[in-house]
C-alpha cells in the first residue's frame, strides 16, 4: 500500500484538493459538511488496502480553495465535484459520501449518471425532507461525547477553515433541499451505512431511502456513532469493499 499524496487540481477557477492513498480501483470519498480531508485517516487507510482512495475536499473545506458566497446550495457543491471528476478523468466511479457527503453523492448520481458506478452512503443527511436546522445542531450536539475525543481537534480545525458563514448557508439551504425525488433516479447499486448510535440519523429514514433506491440495501453497524468513518473505520472499510467486490463480480 502506498503512502499518501495530495492532489491538487483546478476546478471552476478554484484549487481542488484531494489527499490520495493506497493503490488500485479508485474510489472517491466525500466529506460531510464542514469536514476536511484529514478527519477521514482512519477509514481511508482501510480502504486504501485494496483501493485507490481520493478523499476529496469540497470548495471552502479542507485544504481546497474557497470563494466568498460559494458554495451556497447542495447542488452548488454536486457541480462542483461532477466538475472534478470530469477534470480528473475519474468517471464512471464509485462514490462514499458522510453525512451531508451522502446527500451529495445521491444528488450527483441523479443528475449526472454517467460518473457514478456505485454509491455507498454513510449515515447521509436530509431524509426527512427539509430538516430542521435547530433539530439537526441539537442531534449533532448528542452525538458528539460518543465520538472518539481525539476526533474533536481534527473537526474543529476543519469546521474553523470552513467557516460558519459558509457552513449556516449550507445548512439553510439543506432544509430547502429535496432530496427525496432524487432517490428514484439513482439507479446504480447502493449501500447505506446505519450506526445504531447515530442520534443525527434515524433508522426508519435509511429503510425510506432503500425503498427508494432501486438497488439499495441497508447494513447496520451496532454501536455506530455518526462519525461512523471514524469511530468504526474497519467496518465501514469491510462493508465497502465486499459490496464493491460484489458488484464488480456482478458486472462482469
């Protein structure tokens, strides 16, 4: 397994970072809101076993280049990222997105089939539809003394480059954000990722999303927290591989 590197590319007049690990098929991580490249370590030396793995920094996020007002919408930031992978040449391919990362990888799967072989979503956000901005802090607020304490840093650090104008925007525009038409039109083969510690994500909505899905299926991780990239990296990694194997095995 290789060591890690970091890609920068430009994007729409922006500098593009994504940090890049291991060798192999590449799969393209996709953060959460406000999260940086650096908070996804763990799982991404996992994945790197048997994967070439971009954890990719959105606009504004990680060590990627911002804009005042950008990104200002969740379709701001699926353009953005089908805008790098066409630079990259990364397409069709595997996308796992966290928490906001997931709303976004559902989006680009419906509007941009053409680069998206495979989804797997993690603890996604924005189903239900038009979340509550109070209601999600409050959730998030639960969740975070179940998170590994050396996890606090690293996302304050990265919650800190990415602002709180930029992060408020965001949030406003996910509780405007319909998410749930989407779903019937992502029509390549899906893992959904639950934690059953996760207060931010609701066990009933991931059975609402894989009913939606046409190739969707649900696996639960007992004890998983909303950070479940990082609190349970090997297991998210183990699912993620043996679903991706299967559905190389099924294409071929």
């Amino acid at each position: 397994m290789s060591g890690q590197t970091h890609h920068f590319t430009r994007v729409g007049g922006l500098l593009t970072h994504a940090c890049v690990r291991g060798e192999g098929p590449p799969l393209v991580l996709v953060p959460g809101l406000g999260c940086a490249s650096w908070m996804y370590g763990r799982v991404s030396r996992q994945l790197a076993r048997a994967r070439t793995v971009y954890t990719y920094d959105p606009p504004g996020q990680g060590f990627s280049q911002g804009r005042p007002g950008f990104p200002r919408t969740i379709e701001d930031l699926t353009d953005h990222l089908a805008a790098w992978l066409e630079v990259t040449g990364l397409h069709p391919v595997p996308l796992l997105g966290h928490s906001l990362g997931g709303e976004v990888v559902f989006d680009l799967a419906a509007r941009y089939p053409h680069l998206v072989s495979a989804l797997i979503a993690c603890a996604p956000t924005g189903i239900p539809e038009n979340p509550h901005i109070l209601a999600q802090l409050l959730r998030l607020a639960l969740d975070a003394p179940r998170e590994r304490p050396q996890l606090l840093l690293p996302a304050l650090a990265a919650y800190l480059r990415c602002g709180p104008a930029r992060m408020a925007r965001l949030a406003q525009d996910q509780s405007h954000h319909a998410t749930g038409p989407l779903l019937p039109h992502v029509r390549v083969p899906t893992l959904l990722l639950d934690g059953t510690r996760d207060p931010v994500i609701q066990a009933w909505t991931l059975e609402v999303i894989c009913h939606a899905i046409p190739h969707a299926t649900v696996r639960e991780i007992p004890g998983g927290t909303h950070a479940l990239t990082d609190s349970f990296p090997r297991t998210v990694a183990r699912y993620t591989l043996d679903f991706l194997k299967e559905v190389v095995e099924g294409a071929s």
